[in-house]
C-alpha cells in the first residue's frame, strides 16, 4: 500500500504519493496555502486517478480523451512524464521524468493502485 506525505515548505504544503517501496511515483501540481487545501487535493487524487484514461501524447496523431486524465508526454529533454488531470481540466499531480516510456506508463498503473485508500501522513507540528 502506498501513502501520501504533505511536507510543509516555506510558503505552503505539499504532497508526494509513494508506492509501498518509499519510492515517489507523483508529487502535487503546486504549492498549497493551507493543510486543508491539500487535503482536498490529495482527495481529488484519489477521486480521479482510478478512473482516468491515458492520452498518449507521444504517439503522432494521438486521440485526445476526456478528463480525468492521465496525459503521457516527452518534456524537453526528452523524458518521459505523465500529468494527471481532474474532470476539471485542473492537474492535480505529476511526474519525475522517465528514462523509457514503459517505465512511465508503469508509474502511471503505480498511481492507479496506490492512489486509493492510502494513508496521509502530516507534518508534525
């Protein structure tokens, strides 16, 4: 089971989703104000990401698929990434890059399974 960690910055909170090995599989598309924000963030999480279709934008001529989403792109130094969007179009988490597309089409499964019913660990106070 994965978990989700908010780590308080200077300027807000942010969260990152592990997998069960520690490892961090997505992070949260911004800084938040508040804990609660990102709480409701993580819940969009975990609301969006079982559902969400992968759109391929690597592939030419891709097909473009609604929201939730998870969009799998190549940033500009050519690795791979993937950003997952709420029914809003707003994104809500993204990706480390990615030596190899299969590495993160299988971050994006990884998301899928560890987004639900993981814990959230806070920030000691």
């Amino acid at each position: 089971m994965g978990k989700y960690v908010i780590n308080k910055t200077e300027t807000g909170f942010t969260f990152a989703l592990k997998a069960a090995n520690g490892e961090s599989i997505a992070v949260g598309g911004e800084v938040f104000s508040s804990l609660d924000t990102v709480k409701k963030s993580i819940k969009s999480v975990e609301t969006n990401a079982p559902a969400a279709a992968v759109e391929d934008q690597t592939v030419e001529g891709f097909v473009v698929v609604q929201d939730p989403k998870f969009e799998l792109y190549t940033d500009k130094s050519g690795r791979f990434r993937f950003r997952l969007k709420a029914k809003n179009g707003q994104i809500i988490a993204v990706s480390e890059g990615y030596t190899s597309k299969a590495n993160c089409k299988n971050g994006i499964q990884s998301v899928k399974k560890n987004s639900v019913n993981s814990p959230v660990i806070e920030p000691e106070k």
